[in-house]
C-alpha cells in the first residue's frame, strides 16, 4: 500500500510539471505586447557625435531632440489615429524652432508653442499610423533646436497620445532624453543703503560711504568639488578695500573659511587643497565683503569678480564671472520736495481728505568741496491747504493767509554729504479743486538754485465709527502690564489706527490695521493706585479722526502696600524636629502675602516621660517663607512621647501634623512623623 501511494503522488507531481512546463512554454512563445513606440534622443549642435540618450552641454549651447513615432500591429489592431504629441522641455531649455519635419501622407506640422517649453503637435483625423514592420514609411520623426539657458540635470520628456482603430482603445507612450548642463552660476550685487535692497546698479554714492557687496556662487554638476578660487576686481578710482567678510556655507562642518590676499585692486579668496572645502551640485557659497568711497569718478564704474572652480583630484575647471555697476559720479546739490499722510512713506503725491491733515518734508542735500550757506526754501501751498504747525519753528515764517512758508536756514553751513531737513503739518480745507500742486524753491551760496514740487489730490472720506477697547480684568496691581485689542469700522473700508487715552497718559497711535479688525497687544501699566477711565479714538488713512470713545470698564490699580493676601489654603507643617531638651516644627506660607498664623505644639507621655507639655503663640509668616517654633520639655523625664503640632491662619488656611519619639532625659530619639 505504501509504494503504490507513492507512485501515485510520483505520477501526479510528473504531470503537473509537465502541464507547468507546457503553460510556460505557450506564454513564452506569444508575442511581446505591442503599439505605439516613440524614441527620444538629443545631440549637441556643433558635434556631429550622433543622438544619445543623455549629454553633456554648456550654458549658451544648442542642442538639438529627435522624437520618432512609429506603430505595431498587434493582433488585429492594424493602425493607430486622432495621434498628438507634447514634449515638455525642463526649465534650462528653451525651444528655438523645428528644423525638420516628417509625418505619412503629406500630413503638415500643426504646432502649439506654449511659452517655448510646451510643444504639442496635433495631426489630422484622418493621418493614420500602420504596422511599421510591413510599411516602414509610416513613422513621425521631429527634429526641433533648443538653446540651454540653465544648469543642472534636466529631463525632456515627450508623450504620445492616440487611439487604436479596432476597438477605439486608448494607447500612449513615453520617453525622455537627458541634458546634464554643468557649470557654475556667479552673481555680485551691492547693498542699496536707501532701502536695504540688493542691486545690479546702484546710481549714486558719497564719500565715505561704505559699501556692501554681495557675490553668490552656485554650483551645477555630477563631481563634488573640493577646491575654489574668487578674484574680484575693484575699482581703485572711487572704491577701497576694507574687508569684514563673511562667509555662508550650505554646511559648516564640510568647509573652512579661505586665505584672504588683497592686492592693488584685486581681492583674491582661495580654497586650496589644504583647506577644507566639499561643494555639491546646487549648493551655493555666498561671500559678503566691505568697501568704501575715497573719492568721485566722474563715471559708471564696473565691479567685477571671475570664480574658477574645480575638483582637485579631477582636471576639469567650471568659470563663472559677474559685475555689478557703480555710478561714481559727484552727486549733484538738491533739494527734495515729499508729502505723506499719517505714517505712510514719504511719497512725490498723496491723496488727502477735506478736513484733514497732510505732512511735508524738504530736503536740501549738498555735494561739493566748498561749503554751501544762506540756504533759503520758499514754499508755496495751494488754495486748498493751510499750514498747521511743525515739530520746529526755528527756521519757519508764515505768510497770515498760511499758504507761504519761508523757510531761512540762518547760521546753517553744510559741508560736502550733508543734508538738513524741516517738515511740516498743513490743514486740508474745504474746495471743490481735485488736486494742487505744492511748488518750492531753493537758493544757496555759489549760485545753488533747485525746485521740485508734491501733488495732492483731494478724495472722499467718511470718519471711522465707534472705536472699541477690551481688556482683561478690570483690576490689577501697580507696574503690572495689561494687554488689550481695539478696533473701529471704517465705512469706506480703510485701515485704520488707534490713539488711547488710559487716564494717566495719551499714547502714540498705533500701527494700522484693517476695518473691523482687533488690534492685539496693545499694552499698558499704571504706576500710582487708582481708578483709571480709558479712552480710545480712531483715525483712518487719510487722516479723519473719530470722537473719543469712553471704555465700558473702568481700570481699579491697587498698591502693593494696601492689598489684602488672598484667602486660601497657603499654610503647612514642614516639618516636626527635635533639638536638646525640644521639640521643633516649621511652618510655611505658600501664598504671595504675609499672615499671622496662631501655632501649637503638644506633647504627652506616660510614667516618667513629659506629661501635658505644651508651647502656643502667633507669627506673622510672610510670602512665601517658613517660621520654626520650639517646645520645652521636662529635663528628668523618660520614655516614649507623642507630639501633635497645630497652625491656624483663619480663612488663609492651616494645617495639623503629629509624630512619636522617645525621650531619654535631655535627648530626644527616634523621631518619627506619623
């Protein structure tokens, strides 16, 4: 029976091998799946190398992609339709124009260019694709340019879309040819010092001034880098070195700070083989130096730096070069004429509202090697403006109407760079002008004479409405900062800003914020006790003022000196201890105000040992502090002794405690608190 069952499991472990064998050899002999294929490939231009799958290309190079087409018949699918093709080029690339073109049966290019980097190809509904194993003429083949305007490993992808004609079923392929564009990105600015901005061109400077330059280095490539060269060129005609570099790296730890070798007007930073320096592909390197102004040029000057870069153990170098322009020509003396309203930046124009206010600054600025004095402005207001009042009245006369203001710059001397300003408030009025112009004029020794002028235009304007204050508790101690949130509606819908009167003092207005907004973290302490009422106004961008608003709570600020301590539990026994011929226990005051506690300690024993002992008083505990009281026991007393200790601050709190201990004469032993 035994070999009869294995022959059986033999046979059958026989026959499924051979159906198994069977089953893969049909699979195997069926066709690979077929249909749509497409091929894209890239060259450079200038190399007849052939078409590759990926290269390697310069910035400014063009290359030049293939994209064939073709079609399998498979089964009964005999031809593929309604076929488009979209390449999309990566953003180093961008298309310059096809250079050939091929599709069956006289079919034209139709081509949509969306912004040079998406190419879609659209053939008519009646071009048709065959087996191109039986019709080798029916293929696509498209040859287009493309000028490389970038660096780094970039991806051009093409997919073909169609539709089989048997069964209408959708067929798509897809492939890509690389362009690895290696290479080294430079760019060198300078610091704007009027707004803090970084430029290409900086349009004047003074003497003396010191400069900011900025020179970002990128790298693109395959190889980590390990050793850098920067020469930047300055020019000595308006520019001197100084230095105070700084060096910003992708990783500290992988870099070292280079040698430094100014000579004549070249600066030279380099990153030998001996320092330590391990730049990757699309890190970048930034090296921030100073520079000053020595004197005037009389011309745009040029600053420029050349980055030569390279792996040390490798032969190939990535150059880099940019420049930054310098106008250092003399500045010419000015003056400036600027309005604004509220704390809105000086500006040449502003609108204002009829029954507001509007501010002017002017500004006379002098360059040149002989001093400049008896500088005089005369400014000239139109119909609608009336001026108000300025922050310093020492230089200012005003004409009855308000409308001129001679301004006599009296015993001022300015010497080459300096400047000196006044501003001023005006008074919007009623009128029915749209806009004025407000002209002033300059006069100075050496026949220095300028104008310039500010627009104002007149717009409608509707005051914010109910101006609102929250807080927190209405009471608080002295010193203490209260934080707040305001806000009012605008029916015009402009920001607006608050001024606070918190009854001790008015602050400064706020910083803007938009209508029916809270304003948070507004901020205030009160140095004296009392009861403060709180006011707030609001002022929209044009200047309209609401009335003061009363705060629906009144502030009560307590001094320390008069504040009661908080009831609560704040009072606890320590600790039970024994000292020679006592008993000892501390007490504590967890609250933030001082207490008088009453305090007990008791002690009874039994035979020879300290009888109905006991000890009381009361002790003012301050905040936070601890107190130890004492109790006297009997001198000639033997044995054991139970202790319970007892502290009352009434409605503060209070606390009993107890412990056992033996008691041998004078000496206390084996305390324990229970």
């Amino acid at each position: 029976m035994k070999r009869k069952t294995t022959l059986i499991i033999g046979i059958t472990l026989t026959l499924l091998l051979l159906t198994s064998g069977l089953s893969f050899s049909t699979i195997a002999d069926d066709p690979e799946p077929t249909g749509l294929e497409v091929n894209k490939e890239v060259k450079k231009l200038r190399l007849a190398t052939g078409w590759h799958d990926e290269i390697e290309a310069c910035f400014g190079d063009t290359v030049e992609f293939r994209i064939r087409v073709c079609f399998h018949e498979y089964d009964d699918q005999h031809w593929a339709e309604q076929i488009e093709i979209s390449d999309t080029l990566p953003s180093c690339l961008k298309y310059v124009e096809t250079v050939y073109y091929y599709a069956p049966y006289g079919s034209v290019e139709n081509l949509t260019n969306i912004d040079n980097t998406t190419l879609i190809w659209h053939f008519e509904d009646d071009m048709e694709l065959w087996d191109y194993d039986d019709n080798p003429d029916d293929y696509i083949e498209i040859i287009f340019k493309a000028n490389v305007i970038g660096y780094g490993e970039n991806i051009n992808t093409v997919h073909v879309d169609a539709v089989e004609y048997c069964c209408g079923t959708p067929v798509s392929a897809e492939d890509s040819a690389t362009v690895w564009v290696q290479g080294v990105e430079v760019e060198k600015q300078v610091m704007n010092p009027d707004n803090d901005t970084w430029v290409d061109y900086l349009d004047q400077v003074v003497l003396e001034d010191i400069l900011d330059f900025k020179i970002a280095i990128t790298y693109h490539g395959k190889n980590i880098q390990t050793c850098m060269e920067v020469i930047d060129y300055l020019p000595t005609c308006c520019l001197n070195y100084i230095g105070n570099e700084e060096f910003v790296y992708p990783d500290d730890d992988l870099f070292e700070d280079p040698d430094i070798d100014p000579v004549g007007d070249q600066i030279t930073w380099s990153w030998g083989p001996d320092i330590l320096f391990n730049l990757k592909d699309g890190q970048t390197i930034e090296i921030y130096f100073q520079a000053n102004v020595t004197q005037y040029c009389g011309e745009i000057v040029e600053n420029c730096v050349d980055v030569d870069l390279w792996g040390c153990q490798y032969c190939q170098h990535f150059y880099g070069y940019d420049c930054t322009c310098i106008n250092c020509e003399q500045p010419e003396t000015n003056m400036k004429k600027y309005v604004r309203t509220q704390d809105n930046p000086w500006a040449e124009e502003a609108d204002v509202v009829i029954n507001g206010t509007v501010d002017f600054k002017l500004i006379i600025s002098y360059y040149g090697e002989e001093n400049l004095t008896d500088i005089k402005i005369v400014d000239y207001l139109p119909e609608f403006l009336a001026f108000k009042d300025a922050p310093d009245m020492t230089y200012i006369e005003v004409s009855a109407d308000k409308q001129t203001i001679w301004i006599n710059f009296t015993g001022v001397v300015l010497e080459d760079a300096e400047s000196i300003y006044v501003t001023y408030t005006a008074d919007v009025l009623e009128t029915e002008e749209e806009c004025g112009q407000n002209d002033a004029y300059a006069t100075g020794s050496g026949d220095f004479e300028d104008y310039d002028y500010a627009m104002v235009c007149i717009v409608d304007n509707t005051i914010p409405c109910c101006p609102l204050i929250q807080g927190p508790d209405n009471e608080a101690m002295v010193d203490e900062i209260l934080t707040f949130k305001a806000k009012a509606e605008d029916p015009d819908g402009d920001q607006v800003q608050f001024k606070i009167d918190w009854g001790d003092e008015i602050g400064d207005w706020t910083s803007f914020i938009d209508s029916n907004v809270w304003l948070e973290g507004i901020t205030h302490a009160w140095d004296t006790a009392g009861e403060y009422i709180i006011q707030i106004k609001a002022r929209d961008i044009h200047g309209a003022e609401s009335a003061w608003e009363e705060a629906s709570f009144p502030v009560i600020i307590t001094d320390d000196d008069d504040e009661e301590p908080e009831p609560g539990e704040n009072i606890s026994i320590v600790a039970i201890g024994k000292a020679f011929r006592k008993i000892t226990a501390t007490i504590g005051n967890s609250g933030e105000e001082e207490v008088p506690v009453n305090w007990s300690i008791t002690v009874e024993g039994k035979l020879l040992s300290s009888k109905n002992t006991n000890s009381s008083g009361q002790e003012d505990i301050g905040g936070d502090e601890e107190v130890t009281v004492e109790c006297q026991l009997k001198l000639l007393a033997f044995g054991r002794i139970d202790i319970t200790v007892e502290a009352d601050a009434g409605e503060y709190g209070s606390d009993s405690a107890s412990a056992t201990a033996f008691q041998l004469g004078p000496f206390i032993l084996l305390l324990k608190m229970a």
